[in-house]
C-alpha cells in the first residue's frame, strides 16, 4: 500500500528551484518575441570508462514535475520584490503551465551516449526554464540505477538492501535513491518513506546503539527478538563477532521455543569473507545452518565481487553510501540541450561538447535475445529493430497511466537478461555499438554549413 | 529578503523519511521499558587523505526538523496498516515530539575527526528515531561546506559563484548546497530559490542553447543586453570563443549607448587558461579592459588553483557538479553514535569503528590568532582554550533566536582566516593537532573494564 502526500511543498515543487539564467532567457526570449516550437533533448554525453551502460531513470518524476508546474503568488511577489524581472515577464511567468509534448525512454531501459533519454517539445521559453530541474530530476536516478544495476550483475542473485538514506545528498536524494536501486533490480530499502510513497519492501534490524543501550549482548538480542518475533536479524559485531555468534547459538532454542525463531545475523564490520566463514561454521555445529548471513559495511559492486568470488558464505548484502552517493562516479556527464528551434536544427559545437542536431529516435536490434547494436536517427527516418522513446506526453498532459514500479522493475529486469556479456563485467568493455545513421550526419553537416554561412 | 514556506511537506519533513530498523528499535525499547535519558554525538570518524579540516554546517536544518518532528495521522495509518507495529508502539510514534536537548558547533567552525559536531540528550526511544535524518541532514551540508572551503582557499579572493544545481542530487541536495557553499565563503548561487530561502545572491546569465535559438551569436547577444541591460554577462564559446570576444569587441560600443554596458563575458569550455589569455587581449585592445573574464566547465578547486597558478586572468568562476556532489568526496565517514544511556557511559568497540564514550567538549586554543590544538575531553572537565560546544536546544525548543546566514557566514570566515598555514594546502598535510584529555581516556578504560567483566 502506498500513500499519496495530502500537501505538496517539496523545494523540488517549486519552480524557482533552477538556475538564474533560464529566468533571464525566459524574460529574453519573450521581449524578442522568441516564442517558438523549440525541441531539447536529455542525453548522456559520455560515460566513465568502467561503466558500460547507464539505465534510464526518473521518469515518472519528470513527468509529475512537468504536470504540476506553476509559481505560486508569493513566488511571483518575491520575484516581482526583487526587481529583476519587467511586468510582461512576471504575467508570463504567474500564468505558466507546461503545454508541450515528450517522449522518453522507460525507465529502466539501457542507454548509451548520444542516445537521447528524453525529448521535449515546447514553446521555447517554457522549454528553456524547464532546463535545470529536469536535468536535476533525471540525471539522479539514472545514475543511481546504472550504478544499483552493476551492483546487482555482481550479487548474482543475492539479496541486496540499499541502507544510504543516512548519506545521501538529502531528504529527496534518499528517497529516490531506494526508488532507483529498486527499479535496477534491489530487493528492498531500509527507508521507510520509500515503502509509504512508492511500495519499495523496507528492510530492517537494529543499530549497534540497540546493543550498547542494553547491559549485556544477551539482553539486547532478547529483546529485540521478542519485540519483533516475526522477522529476527541479529546484529552481532558490535563487541566480538564470533562471540556474538555463539551467542545466538545459545539463546536460538529458547527464541524458537518463545515463537520468535532467529532468522538472520548481520555483520557489519572487520574482515567480512573471514568473519563470515567463521560465523557460518559456528551457526551450523550449532545447528542453525538455515540462519542466513547478511553482510554490510562499505560494500559496493567491486567489493560484493571480491567476497562472492573468494567463497564469503554471505547470503545478502546491504549496501549504503556508495550506491546512494554512487560513491565513484557522483555524477554523470549529461546534458539537455536545443536541437531545433522554430523549425530550423539547432547545434552547439564547443570544443568537446557538440551535439547531433535534430529530433531523434534510437533503435535496437537484438539477436537471440541479446542486444546487438543501436542506431540513432531522426525521428521518421525508420530503422531496423525496436524504437525505443515512446510518446509520454502530449499538451502537457500525460498520455496514458504510467506503468508502476513493479512493471518498470520487471522491464529494468528483461533489459539487463538482453545486456551482452562483456558489458556486463565491471570493468570497461568495448564500447556497445552505437551507429550515427546517414540521415543524422547529413542534416550535423547542413547545420553546420549554415553557420558557417552565418 | 527571503519568504516562508506557506506549505511544508517536503520528504524531510515526514517521520518515515528513516531507517526501518529505527522503528524496530523504538518499539522494542518501549516494550522493555528502555526510556531512560540517552546520549548520542554526531562527529566525523575520519577525513579523506587530503582534507585537512571540515566544516560544520547544517544545524539550522537540524533544529528545524527536530522542532517540527512528528507524524501525521496519515502517515500512523500507514503504518498501522503495514501491521509491523503494537498498538502501544502507534501511540507512542504518533504522540512522539522531540523533548530533548541539543549542544552543537556553531555553523562555519572547523571541526577534526573524533570531535563532536552535535550532542542530542532525550529518552532512548525519540533519540534513536532521529538518527537517520539527523545524520542525513548534517552530512550533506558539512561536507559540501567543507569541500567549498577548499574552492574558497584555491581562488584566492576571485568571485566564485555556484552552478552545480542539476547535478546535485536532488531538490534538496541542490538548495541546501548552494547555501553551504556561501556560508563556506562563495559569493552567490545560480539557484534562485536558495535566495528566496536563505537570502544567498543569484548569479546567472545564460546557457548556450539562447545562442544556438537566435539566428546568429551578434543577435543573441544583443537580445540578452537589451532585455537585461543591468546586468550584461555575455557566454562567447558556443562556436567560437576568441570569435566570441570579438563580437564583443565591435557590439559593446553601441551596447554601452545603450544603457546596457558589457560587464564581463563567460568561458565554458576548452583550455580555459589559454582562452582567457587570448580573450583578455581582445577585450583590452579592443576597449575593454574593465570586462571581467568568468570561466566555468568541470571546475574544483584544483583546477582553479592550477588556472591562477598558470596566471590566467580569470576574475571570477563558476563551479558547479564538482561543489554539490563533492565530486572526489562525495560522502563523509561520520556517524551518530550513542554514548550513555541511563547515566552509564557507551562504547562501540567494533573493528575500526570504536568511540569515545561520554558526554564531551571540544577545546580549542589560539595562538596569535591561529588554531594551535584541540582537546576533546568529559563536558565539566575544563580545559585552556575555548570551549566550541554550544547550548542550541532544550525540551524540544531552540534556546536563542539563530544567527542569520550572513553571521555564520562571517563566523566562517574568522575560522578560515585561523586555519594554520600548513592546513590551508589543497594537499595532506601534517594533521591538526587534536588530543584526548585523560579525563576522556579514563572513561574509555573504565567501559572497557565493565565489558570485559559483562
């Protein structure tokens, strides 16, 4: 069961969350009568090395962000106090409303550079102030998918926990974060409000601060076992960790006999491959070879690895600030940038940052199930395989009921079945092959013949 | 002048913005009847190599959520349909308010590994509920201040301006971010809502894509002066940049008849160094000495201090992903630690996670108004110095009206200004001298002993 929110004022809510600038162009733009279909595309410029695929991400949040955008009246005075803006651009800001169309990739589909993740189509003015909150909202998640799906190629089918809320980048960052790494195929989030809002499972045991406010081990486990008999995990590094499973070794018996049989042990510090061979040897003289072993403390894809790969008889993982933060890449080098503008495609050539003009689609083709090389293009210029932006919205409003999580889930699934072997890896692959048609290099070379003109 | 909020649901500002296992543990200490009065410190356990200091920050937005800490009935319903939860547990969350008390660091004051940033005393339950937002709240901002300082030492005096909102993790991660970044020392946002919140100056002239929209880079230019003309920031890259100045050059005559004078162009890509040597002697052959150069594109504070290192004569910079994600050190290794519960001193002894126990002060001394050492010792054990713990809350309410933006801001400069020498490099350096008072020592060695006996 999820809830909607009854009031509705997060800062991402509010549209003077976005850079100065994209005001003064609004006001710009208006004054020189530049009021134009403008089209602007959200791509991945260019991926680290080591990650071999992004996965798209953050949709419905765009789309929620877009439907829902409007200054309010105190917004409008505050801007009006400030004196930064005339009284014809104050109007057209108070009566602002996103009236334009997208298409976009579904969540949870693989994406390359160059690959446009999102297009949207509007007057320019609007579509130009849209700019910094979109990139903010979509830049997010993607990364955080891309990074959540490598964690789950490396837990090979483990059980794998986000735990970041504590260090992500704040409040809407933890919450989307348990979002993303649910879509890319996590089993579940410790926080809570991600549950209430978008039906991630929560997970949960207790804090070291549970075991240290007791006076004695013992004492806590009991408790904590009796507290909550349905779903007993022991946390059991906090003094000594072997000791700490002998431990539950001892009390087993008697919280089984009290209806509260112990389900899990976490360890959480030291030399986890040793610590857990060691505490699976003693769980299993002591009879307890069905209490599973879950595993945090600075874990990431490479690490989770290194531990499947030596043996480490852990059975899930939870996995904290590097996913939340994507703790080796925080960010990912993408843009929403003009293609065309009234009619004409528009191209931004500085050195290292040109983009192919136009509107485009990508399409895919797949052999035997397995993706075998995209191909980007303009839009109406068909392809072999499966064009994968679909239409979203259309007039500012959505076109049909979002797919849910569990779908887009269930989708982020089939995509990474189809990703090649290679890319798969955690280290850098050969590039997944990713054509420029014919069709898109002649109209970059038109355009750029015209400025050359110009 | 900044505004209220009239609404206020941000996801921050729900209960169930937590970890799943502090729900666990409030009712399990009810159930044993563990209300006693507990002890928690936030501190930083440890600061990458190169970063000789952090800076607090973040408090404001701590005691904001503590004051205003409760569920809704919506939110109690949820929970008590989920059925994880006793009915006496329900209650209690829904009467739950924050009754406690709070010592902290004034915002801006450096802060070194093992000292307490943030003490919180309140019965066992409620302090261990607040942990999760708590830590996500004071992380973020410290380590964004803390990396802004860095930036604010390496440009010397230049203006510096952040830009990094769309690809700060989030709403929140980008608003919060460009108010640590001017308490740190910057001199505005391009975020404009962090000016309508916390009064930080909005920066901002305009993106490429207003260049690409007009029919040529003259026309732009002159769309944006005229409708602008207070403020004439010019981005000259977007074919090309020395072409750029040049345009600038023969359009800022008339621009300046006008009434709309240049007063500074922008640089956003390519060698910015050579770009600013060729450009600056356009502009001052062409006139225009008085034009300020401001580069952007991938900036930190390496490469800031590596670009005034070379003498590139550049006034002011624009930093941005770099800022809001703390790019190379995107999260903090800090914690919320219990250390008393019930009148009795608490240590986790983990694997290279131990704490010191107790309630704790930080003294720091001075010479010639430079930081000459720290002690961290028991609250009630003075020490030479100053005391930097400070009283900010009791039962529940904030003692004195906090202090404006503007004042923490100048706080944290004072601090900066006594940052020893040697910890003022972008690189390791010797670390800051913080002792353990044996007061301190004492209380460690008396916990260890009662475990051990346990």
């Amino acid at each position: 069961m999820t809830y909607q929110r009854a009031r509705g004022d997060e800062a991402g809510s509010s549209l003077l969350l976005t850079d100065l600038y994209e005001l003064n162009m609004f006001q710009a733009y208006l004054e020189a009568g530049m009021e134009g279909e403008a089209v602007f595309e959200f791509f991945v410029r260019k991926l680290p090395p080591e990650r071999n695929f992004a996965m798209a991400a953050g949709l419905e949040q765009a789309v929620a962000f877009l439907e829902a955008a409007r200054f309010s009246e105190e917004e409008i005075a505050w801007l009006e106090a400030g004196g930064r803006f005339s009284a014809s651009c104050l109007e057209a800001l108070a009566a602002l409303r996103f009236t334009g169309s997208v298409e976009a990739l579904p969540e949870g589909t693989l994406v390359f550079p160059d690959e446009p993740v999102l297009r949207l189509v509007a007057p320019l003015p609007q579509a130009q102030l849209f700019e910094s909150r979109l990139i903010n909202i979509l830049h997010f998640q993607t990364m955080i998918a891309s990074k959540a799906a490598r964690l789950v190629l490396a837990a090979e089918g483990r059980t794998l926990v986000d735990f970041g809320l504590r260090r992500a980048h704040g409040a809407e960052a933890g919450l989307l974060a348990a979002r993303a790494a649910f879509l890319a195929g996590f089993d579940g989030s410790a926080t809570v409000l991600a549950e209430a809002r978008f039906g991630v499972p929560a997970f949960g045991t207790m804090a070291h601060s549970f075991i240290q406010a007791h006076a004695s081990e013992e004492e806590a486990f009991l408790g904590f076992a009796r507290a909550r008999p349905r779903q007993v995990t022991l946390l059991i590094d906090t003094y000594d960790t072997e000791e700490g499973a002998r431990k539950v070794v001892r009390l087993a018996p008697r919280l089984a006999a009290e209806g509260a049989p112990v389900q899990a042990v976490r360890l959480d510090s030291g030399d986890l491959a040793a610590h857990a061979r060691a505490v699976r040897e003693i769980l299993d003289q002591g009879g307890l070879g069905a209490v599973r072993i879950f595993a945090s403390s600075s874990l990431d894809e490479r690490e989770v690895a290194r531990l499947l790969g030596a043996g480490a008889p852990i059975d899930g993982f939870g996995v904290g600030t590097s996913l939340t933060t994507s703790g080796d890449r925080p960010s990912l080098d993408c843009a929403y940038k003009l293609m065309e503008y009234d009619g004409i495609a528009r191209r931004k050539r500085s050195e290292g940052k040109a983009t192919w003009p136009g509107r485009k689609q990508v399409w895919r083709r797949f052999e035997k199930g397995c993706m075998a090389g995209d191909t980007v293009t303009l839009e109406g210029d068909p392809c072999e395989g499966e064009a994968l932006l679909v239409p979203v919205m259309r007039e500012g409003r959505r076109l049909t009921a979002p797919p849910t999580l569990a779908e887009s889930r269930a989708h982020a699934s089939r995509q990474l079945a189809a990703l090649p072997g290679p890319l798969r890896a955690l280290e850098a692959a050969p590039a997944y092959p990713v054509a420029i048609a014919p069709a898109l290099r002649r109209l970059a070379e038109a355009v750029d013949r015209r400025l050359a003109a110009g």
